[in-house]
C-alpha cells in the first residue's frame, strides 16, 4: 500500500507521461489525426493509459475502486484526444490544452478517490496568499507588459536597424525568455547565473561588432537587452524585499 496520497497523484503524472511519451509511436500519432475516432490506435492509446492507471492505483484502492477510476481516466482520455484529432497538430495551443485537461482529470480522479479534500483549501489558501499573488504579478509584468515598454523605448532606433536576415518576432520571444530567467534568478537570490546569461548573449554578437558587420544591428540589439536586464533587475529586487515584508 502506498503511505502518501500525494505518492498516488505523483505515480498517476507519471504514468501519463509514459503512456503519451514514450508508449505511444509516431504511427499511432498519425493514425489518429488521419482517421480520428475511427482510429484504432486511439482506442488502443486510451486502453494504455487505463491499464497505467489501474496498476497505480490498485497499490492503495481495493480492485473496484482502482477499476472505476481507470476506467474514468481510460474514458477521459480518448474523448480529450478524439477532439484534438480535429485540431491543427502542428499548433503549440492545443497540446497545452491537450495536456492540461489530461493533468486536471488526474488531479480530479485523485482528489476523488485517494484525497480527504483538505489539500484542495490548502492549494486554494497557497493560490491567494500575498507572496503567491506578488510572484505572478511579477511574471505577468516582465513578459508582455515589459514588451509593449521596450518596443516603445526602443522605436527611436528601429526605423535605421536592418533586421531583414532575422526570423520573424524572434527578438521579442528572446527578450521575454531572458527576462523570465533573470526574474527568476533574482527571486531565488541567485545573481551569478544572470551574468553567465548577459555573457553569453553578448558572445553571439561578437563577431559582428568585431568585423563590423552592421554595427547599427549590433548596437541595437545590445541596447535593448541592457533596457530589459536593468528592468528586470530593478522589478525583481523590489518584488524580492517586498515578498521578505510579507
């Protein structure tokens, strides 16, 4: 039998991603967007996931209950994945859909069949607490918000900046994965990593500014990461010593 609940939660996320990662083949993948729910492999992909979840859970439920809730999960699943069938497989969007209503229906059947319903005011007192709330302010802020500034700071330079060899938004998708990373460094009060980072991204535009290869197109770019590490920075330290106040 197994000692924690949460043990059972975290062996149902694991089964999951074996079941959809790694025993699930590229062919049974394209069957299911070709044919949809008349796919086999849907059903055979759904039965997987059902037998993964009876095995996890028959180690702390009796044999009717481990049935019922692999069942439901079984069942969950090929609904969830027939309705993705008729989605673009290419688009980022529906496979965090995808994936999130199958985390929900786990964290559903769990709660239902293993959880004493505690752990849900826990996790709904840690989602409203100040310091929760303050976090994800935080993020929210450096990512579009800080875009939008940057974009309009930067707009003086633009227009006399040759960007015509770049892929397309690419700097803004950078610029917002850097400042995440350094949000995250200075709120774990880890400020080394940032210079590895502010490093490494001056090395990729080296040669350029030492061959001077469009020296305006360098220039710009370094600015404009200078202009989102010194945001980030100044947003992270005070989001730090306000989140010790709490």
């Amino acid at each position: 039998m197994i000692g924690s609940p949460f043990t059972t939660l975290l062996l149902l996320l694991i089964a999951h991603l074996a079941g959809d990662f790694l025993l699930q083949s590229a062919a049974w993948v394209r069957d299911k967007n070709a044919r949809r729910q008349r796919s086999r492999a849907l059903y055979l992909h759904a039965g997987v996931h059902g037998a993964l979840a009876w095995l996890v859970l028959i180690s702390s439920q009796s044999l009717a209950t481990a049935l019922l809730g692999a069942a439901f999960i079984a069942v969950t699943h090929l609904v969830i994945d027939a309705l993705k069938s008729h989605a673009p497989a290419e688009r980022v969007r529906y496979f965090v859909i995808d994936q999130a209503l199958h985390v929900t229906v786990l964290i559903i059947t769990w709660g239902w069949l293993v959880g004493d319903g505690a752990w849900l005011g826990h996790a709904v007192a840690w989602l409203l607490h100040p310091r929760t709330l303050l976090v994800t302010l935080a993020y929210l802020i450096v990512m579009r918000p800080f875009s939008i500034l940057i974009a309009l700071i930067m707009q003086r330079w633009s227009h006399g900046v040759d960007n015509s060899g770049t892929l397309a938004d690419a700097g803004a998708r950078i610029g917002m994965l850097e400042r995440f990373l350094v949000l995250t460094f200075v709120l774990a009060d880890q400020l080394v990593p940032i210079g590895f980072l502010l490093a490494a991204k001056s090395v990729l535009r080296f040669g350029d500014l030492r061959e001077d290869r469009d020296r305006k197109l360098t220039e710009y770019v370094l600015l404009g990461t200078m202009l989102s590490f010194s945001l980030t920075l100044t947003l992270g330290i005070l989001i730090a010593h306000w989140y010790a106040a709490l």
